[in-house]
C-alpha cells in the first residue's frame, strides 16, 4: 500500500552536524541486558531496528572507565582499545540498513559502586553512592577532574574509530557526574565547577567542545539532558534551570535529546503516563536552539508523531519502547501498514532484564531479544513443513500468537474459544484501573487472525477429550490459562491457609467478573507483581474499605524491576488504601484475619468481611491429561502430538504467555536439539 501523504513529513531527512538522518525515526539509547556479555546478540538486535527503519540507532549506556563501572548492570563499554570490536559489530549492523549509529558514553559518578573493577567512586562533592552499597565517593579534585577529561576524550576517539556517527555526552538522567556537577543537591564545590549554575555546567560544556574537536566532520556530537527532574524546587526544573542550561549551550551540540529525570519517571509505565506525556517539559527546548531536537513519549500513533513536528515540539521522533515492540514501526507506517504496527503496551517488561541482568523481552514481540540467539525475526517466520492441521484450544495471549505465527508459516489452524471474548487473561485484567493499553495485545492479534484464510476462530467452543478425539487434528495445542488459587498457597505458604474454606474467601477472577466483595477487605499480595495493587486500587474505587498485606518490604515488590514500584506505592496511599507489609496472612475466621510479622513472632488482628488472594495459579490443564492418558486413543485418531503452553503449561508473565505460543509455532516440525535450544557467546580464555 502507498503511504498515507498525511506521514510524508516523517520521513524527512535530518541533518546532524555533518551526518544525515535519513527520516525522523530515532531509536534513542536503552539498555537491553545484553550489553558487554553479548555483544553479538545485541548488535543483531539493533541491527533489526535499522532494518525495519529507524534512521539512527544508538547504544545503551557506555562505560567510559572502570571507575564508573555499574556492575551487576550490563552495559556497553569502551574501557580500552580491545572493547572496540564488540561495538564495531553493532556498528556494521546498523550500518548495513542504510542507517547512523550512536553511542552513549557514560560516567556515573556516584551512580556506580563499582563492585567489579573496585576502584572508589568519584563525585563533585563528597557523598555517599546512589546504590545501596556501603560505599561513598570521594569527591574530585582539578587532577581528578582532567583525568575524567581525558578518559572522555579516549572513549570518544574509540568510538570514532569503531565508526559511530554519532556521539553522546550524557547527562540525562540522575545517575551520571555531568548531571551531578550541574546539580545543586550534588555539587557542593566552591571553586569554578560549583556555585553558580554557569559554573555548574562547566563540565558538560567541557565535555561537549572536547568531542566536538575530535568529532570534526565525521560524526555529529548529541547532548542528552534532563530538562526536569520532578523534584520541584529540589531539582533542575524546565522552567528555571533546564531551559537555562538548554539557553547556555544552545548552539553547541548537533542535536538535543531531552527528557525527564529520573529513569522511573522518563520511561513511566502506561498506568501512570499516557503517549507524549513528557511535551510539558521539552517543548520550550526548539524555541531556544536551531539544532534538531528528538524527545520520547511513548509514540506509537503517527498521527501524535505528525502533530509533535508540526507543531515544534520536536524534530525527530525518539523511541525506545515502542522501537522494541515493534523495530518495523517506522517501515508500516511508510507502506500504508499502520494496522499491523504492534503498538507498546507501556508495560516495562523490557527494562526488567536490565534489572535483572538478563536478555531483553516484550510482552507484544516476543522475538526481541532472540534475534542472534534463536535466529528470529520479528516479521518473517519459515514456512510450514507439513500439510498437517493444527487445533488451538484457549484463545488467550498464549493461544491467539501461537495461532497467529503459526497461520503466518501457512498452516491450517483452528482456534476454538470456550466463551465469546477472545483475549483470556488480557481481556480480563485490560479492564481494570491502568491496564487500558494493555488490550493491545490482544487487539493486534485478533486483527491479524482476520486477515488470514487459513486460521478459523470458533468461539463458544469448549472442547472435551471426546471432542478433540473426533475433530482428529494431527497436532493440539491446549492453551486453557490458568486460575487464581482461593487457598492462600503460594511463596509464603505451601499448604492451605486455615479459614481459607470459607465464603468470604475471592479470587482475582470474582473481581474481574463483578462479583460483589463486602467490605471491609484485605487483599493479601503474595504474588508480588502488579495485580494485587491494581484489584486494592479496584475495590478502592468501588468505594471499598481496602488494606493490602504482604509478606514483601513493600507493595508490589517485584515491579521495582519494571520502574513502577514506587508510583504503584504512591497512588495506594492517595487512594486510601491501607497498606500492611512484611505481614504474612496467618488464618481467617469470622470476621477478622490474623496477621504476623515475616521477623519475629508478633501478632495482631484485622477486622474484615472478605479477603481476596493474589497468591499462585492453577494451569487448567485437565484436557491436556486426559489427552494423553490414552496413548492408543490418539494414535487410532492420528493425532501425532498433544502440547501445553502459556499459562496452562505454567502460569506467569502475559510476555511469557506469548513466547511461549510462538516459540510452539516456530518449532513445529522443524528439527529439535536435546541439548542447548540457543546460541551462546562463551568467553574466550586468553592466556596470561
């Protein structure tokens, strides 16, 4: 399809100092859990971005030297000459799509503990390290900051030689020293790097001229800074000292990446920041420079990308989000595809590898990060081997990928639905408060199930073994989902909960469903991800008196990995919802819970009318086992294979949902190792 003309501007060239963007996609620095320990996975999935269209893409953070090492965090790094081969590979990956490369040189000051290289730390001004690590940072002297200086320069010239086209300085978020310097709650100096905002900003003008003299007419020089740090007169704010550092440096750098300070507030999650919800704060930048300027927002419409140009917000479109949800955004839109986009669902499941020091993933692609590893691309599947026909039961996130991939390989599928409304979990949980965007999910997939002749939806279809029997489908994929225990069992308990028999006990599943919960109610959080604070929020809302419970320092423990906890936490206390935690949910009986401290043996009770358990799931995968308790019975009906997966297989995240239904689909008659299902990148001993 041609593009719609009201896109044109989009794909607009952008001159960057010396280089030209080919169009204003910009696929701005982000971390991805790969970094330094796989550096061939990573420039295989950057590469994939410049291949679906982005015009620049760049790093995630580089370390600069090793006193700004952040392990356990895996970054890029350019510590010495041998670091530059790895980046040269993402370089020559980028490249070979026709599009610019980036690099974000870092240094984190007291942002980084150094726990492997264990040099000391260093700061503007004494200070204790922003981890949680007994450690503090000295703070710089002139010699001190020189040596920075150079090892600057030396990164920028490794960077220059290992092709990039684009070089950062970097003071965007709250943990590297340039922003330090700059900031008021950091720099305590008194001599000509601290004091006024002028000499504050010293540094990061250094900085700045020093990679511009070595970037000649060969690269173009970006700045990323932190226009707002939300801090109110604690911080740099866009309307005082952001748009006066932004007023002071105007014209130094090629371009100007802006946004909002710090990480948890910059990349908020879709519950607590809608699409373009940093304009607010960057938009005075292009009325005080002629340099481009590109700001992120979580932009997955074009119609916002058009409207942030053409109304001087911004001058390329910056993106990391959305440009892992789908690295072909930028292509759809320029072919007229704008339904096939799968828009970011704004859920953070991405950062979580970085928190966790693991591959990158996505709860709508579930190629990213497996791009090296496991040879997929987000847009092209193999065709099928064989002319069998599948049988897809459950039309759940699990279900609706593996029918939709597998339809895409040119198979014969039916997707058989128990009830009306395809979606399973998504549908469900997509209705409750912040969970809109979520629906995505399951929108993109339906939309594509339609365009395919070869996948049937039957929905009000719930099948038993008899069924499945007659219907004789070589292979059958269950994909049922799972269910919510009512016992309490879970990480805390591994047998029922006394009184969790009774009638005021409820299941996520009774809220979603409008079950009326009386109240007073205790939802008690053993799950530790989103749920239990989003059913709280709920029944808060339906004017419920609510206390959550956990055995957890804090509400939703695990989502400090994806950067909601403390909005999650926040937006409690605002509602009203008391909050209970390390307390662990000892028995119910009557009209009261007993409660006990997780440390020592401590009791105390609660009044309440019902308690709704977050706690551990059930796979309903009844069908799956009375499948397969007859072998005879499934060769007499030629069905060759009987699989689980999603949920039903294991319950856990909506990402691993839809992995799981794709990798099924990828791997259906195509050869199976019994050893390593993937690729690995082993360490090469050198000898000493």
């Amino acid at each position: 399809m041609p593009r719609d003309p009201r896109y044109d501007i989009l794909f607009e060239p952008v001159q960057i100092g010396p280089v030209t963007a080919k169009n204003r996609f910009y696929q701005v620095p982000h971390c991805n859990g790969m970094g330094y320990r796989h550096p061939t996975a990573s420039a295989a999935m950057r590469g994939m971005k410049a291949e679906g269209g982005w015009a620049v893409v760049c790093t995630e953070e580089c370390e600069i030297h090793p006193s700004g090492d952040i392990t356990p965090y895996v970054e890029a790094r350019l510590w010495e000459d041998r670091d530059i081969p790895a980046l040269a590979c993402m370089v020559e990956a980028v490249h070979q799509h026709g599009a610019l490369a980036g690099i974000e040189l870092a240094y984190n000051g007291h942002g980084a503990p150094n726990r492997y290289s264990r040099e000391t730390p260093l700061a503007p001004s004494d200070v204790v390290v922003q981890a949680y690590d007994p450690v503090q940072a000295r703070a710089m002297g002139k010699c001190d900051i020189k040596a920075l200086r150079r090892w600057h320069r030396d990164a920028v010239l490794r960077a220059k030689r290992a092709g990039f086209d684009i070089l950062y300085v970097y003071a965007g978020h709250d943990l590297t020293l340039p922003m330090h310097f700059i900031s008021r709650r950091y720099n305590r100096r008194t001599d000509e790097y601290g004091g006024s905002l002028e000499n504050r900003v010293r540094l990061f003008r250094e900085l700045i001229e020093e990679t511009k003299e070595i970037a000649g007419d060969q690269c173009g020089v970006a700045v990323r800074f932190a226009v707002e740090e939300l801090l109110g007169s604690d911080g740099i704010t866009a309307e005082q000292e952001g748009r006066e550092v932004i007023e002071m440096l105007a014209e130094l750098p090629d371009l100007w990446d802006v946004n909002v300070s710090d990480w948890s507030n910059d990349s908020t999650s879709s519950r607590f920041a809608k699409e373009g919800s940093q304009e607010k704060y960057v938009a005075m930048v292009k009325r005080l420079t002629s340099k481009p300027v590109v700001g992120v927002g979580r932009f997955t419409s074009p119609d916002t990308m058009v409207s942030q140009i053409k109304r001087g917000v911004l001058d390329m479109i910056g993106a990391a989000r959305p440009s892992i949800a789908d690295p072909f955004l930028p292509s759809k839109i320029e072919q007229g595809r704008i339904e096939d986009i799968r828009e970011c669902i704004g859920c953070n499941i991405c950062i979580s590898g970085d928190y966790t020091h693991s591959h990158i993933r996505c709860t709508q692609n579930p190629t990213m990060g497996e791009e090296w590893r496991r040879q997929w691309h987000p847009e092209i599947i193999q065709a099928k081997k064989s002319d069998d026909n599948i049988l897809v039961i459950g039309a759940g996130p699990a279900g609706l990928e593996c029918a939709r991939a597998l339809g895409q390989r040119g198979y014969e599928v039916a997707l058989a639905e128990a009830g009306q409304t395809l979606g399973g979990r998504v549908t469900l949980e997509a209705a409750m408060p912040g969970l809109a965007e979520w629906i995505r999910v399951r929108d993109y997939r339906v939309y594509q199930l339609s365009q395919m002749s070869n996948v049937t939806v039957y929905r009000d279809s719930e099948l038993n073994a008899q069924q499945v029997l007659e219907f004789a489908f070589p292979h059958v994929v269950i994909a049922t989902g799972s269910r919510w225990r009512r016992d309490g069992v879970g990480r805390k308990h591994f047998e029922p909960i006394p009184g969790s028999d009774g009638a005021n006990i409820f299941t996520p599943e009774d809220v979603f469903n409008g079950v009326a919960i009386p109240s007073p109610v205790v939802v008690f959080d053993d799950d530790h991800y989103y749920l239990g604070a989003v059913l709280a929020e709920k029944l808060r809302n339906d004017s419920c008196d609510v206390t959550l419970v956990t055995p957890a320092p804090d509400v939703s423990h695990w989502t400090h990995f994806t950067l909601e906890q403390t909005h999650i936490q926040a937006s409690l206390i605002e509602t009203g919802v008391r909050i209970a935690a390390n307390s662990d949910l000892l028995q119910i009986t009557g009209g009261e819970v007993e409660l006990g401290c997780v440390f020592t043996s401590s009791r105390s009770s609660l009044q309440c009318s019902s308690v709704v358990m977050v706690t551990s799931r059930t796979p309903q995968d009844m069908l799956y086992h009375e499948l397969i308790r007859d072998a005879e019975a499934l060769t007499d009906a030629g069905i060759k294979s009987v699989r689980r997966i999603g949920d039903c297989l294991a319950p856990s995240t909506i990402a691993a949902a839809v992995y799981s239904g794709h990798r099924y689909a990828r791997e259906l008659d195509e050869s199976q190792t019994d050893g390593v299902p993937f690729r690995r990148e082993l360490t090469n001993l050198e000898s000493p």
